[in-house]
C-alpha cells in the first residue's frame, strides 16, 4: 500500500512508531564541476549532505530520524541547487 502525504500534519496523524519505520531516498542536485570541467572540492563530500537535511526536515515531524533503518543518497551534477528527499512509511510487520 502507497500512502502520499502533501501536508506534514497528514504524515504527522498517520505515522506511529509503534506500528511503522522508516526508509528515506536523498538525491542532492549540485553543480559539481569547475570552469576546467573538474569535479570540485569546494562541493561538499556526499555523505554529508543527510544529515542537516534530515535533521530541517525531521524537526517538523512527530517521527525522529533515528526510527530510519535504511537510505540511499545520491549526489547529482546539475546546474542548479536542489534537493529531493522521498521518506518511505512502512509496516513494522514486515520486518518483524
């Protein structure tokens, strides 16, 4: 079962960590290469990216980043600055 939330309070009323976990999928898009074509170091290392978005984001939900138990993180060359964060809302059933 998909279930998409628009609204943080629509995720905030169904998720319960006593019934749920989470997974979570980063892809931060950043312009990555210099005026030579170099990937620059001045980008940022890709792990860490995660953890101030989780923790903007998950301030403003009643889950906690720790009840993550998986993620994938991609760092993409773009021109322009973004980032796309999908949190997967799963049954703890499936795993226990």
């Amino acid at each position: 079962m998909l279930t998409q939330f628009r609204k943080v309070n629509e995720f905030n009323n169904y998720y319960d960590k006593s019934l749920h976990y989470l997974t979570i999928d980063m892809k931060f898009y950043i312009p990555l290469f210099t005026k030579k074509n170099l990937i620059s170091e001045k980008s940022g290392d890709w792990d860490g990216f995660p953890k101030v978005a989780q923790d903007c984001i998950f301030k403003h939900l009643t889950a906690d980043d720790s009840q993550i138990i998986n993620g994938n993180v991609t760092k993409i060359h773009s021109l322009e600055y973004k980032i796309l964060v999908t949190i997967h809302v799963k049954n703890l059933s499936e795993i226990l």
